[in-house]
C-alpha cells in the first residue's frame, strides 16, 4: 500500500501543474490577465518539483514522463499563447505566432519523449519558453516577434542544460 501511494506521489506535482494550467486558462478567459499569468509560474513550480521527487524516490515512470509532456503543452504551450492572443492586436504575425507556438512547443516535447537526453535539452525547453510569455502576460505586454523567436528556439538545436 505505501509503495502505491509513494509512486503516485510525483504525478500529484504534475496534476498541480495540469490544474494551474487549466486554470489559467480559465481566468484568461474570465479577462484576469495578471491570474492567469501567475498560475503558469506556480505550475513552474510544480513542474520543477514532480521530477525531483520521481528521482528521489527512485519511482521514475514511462507513465509519469508522458503525463508530464501533457500538462507541459497546456501549462507552457497553450496557457501562455492564450494570453498573448487576449492581449496582442489583432494580425497575421499575431495568428502566426499563436499558432505556432504551442505547435512547437508539442513538437519539442515529442522530439524529447522519443529521444531524451542527458545533462543537456536539445531546444529551449517549454517552460523556459513560456514563462516569459506569462511574465510579459503580467504586465499586460505582449510582442508577436518574440513569441516567433521563443517558438523556433524550442525546436532549435540548441543546447541548454538542465538545472
């Protein structure tokens, strides 16, 4: 019984971090920009810890990396280009960026998934992305051409090393 219970332990991290996603989500739409921006950097911290108690437990998953990749797109992918798209006039440059970003951030993950890597990510990962959308989300700021360049530079061959 404690062994079940100690191997769900991580996934709790990453459904907080699911939940601030969809909830941040949620008060974008209900037009509380600054909300919604900090719930992406709470579900930063739960993204940040769901892998560290996997490892320190010695519970690591197939399953736990998978849900993580999935709460990553809505957290850092889809919540933060909300916000850009509620705050950025309206443009083709601005739909470009709206799209893609996410599009690129599911497209890094993915690439991570099939072929991970040690002491090192291979593109800006999504949450280093998208914390900078929520930060610019929080000052009610919002800038197309950075999107574009945070976008390309999560499936760019980059090297950036983990923390």
């Amino acid at each position: 019984m404690f062994n079940k219970i100690t191997r769900a332990v991580p996934n709790l991290f990453t459904m907080g971090n699911l939940l601030c996603g969809v909830l941040s989500i949620t008060s974008n739409m209900s037009g509380f920009m600054e909300v919604a921006s900090v719930l992406i950097f709470i579900s930063a911290f739960f993204d940040l810890l769901d892998g560290r108690v996997a490892r320190s437990l010695k519970v690591n998953s197939e399953f736990g990396v998978q849900l993580d990749s999935l709460a990553d797109i809505v957290s850092f992918g889809v919540a933060p280009a909300l916000i850009f798209h509620s705050l950025a006039s309206p443009s083709i440059l601005t739909s470009l960026a709206f799209i893609l970003f996410p599009i690129m951030g599911a497209l890094r993950l993915a690439r991570f998934n099939v072929k991970p890597t040690i002491g090192y990510f291979s593109g800006l990962p999504i949450p280093a992305a998208g914390l900078p959308l929520a930060g610019m989300g929080f000052f009610l700021y919002s800038n197309a051409w950075i999107t574009l360049i945070l976008a390309f530079l999560m499936v760019s061959p980059i090297r950036v090393k983990k923390l």
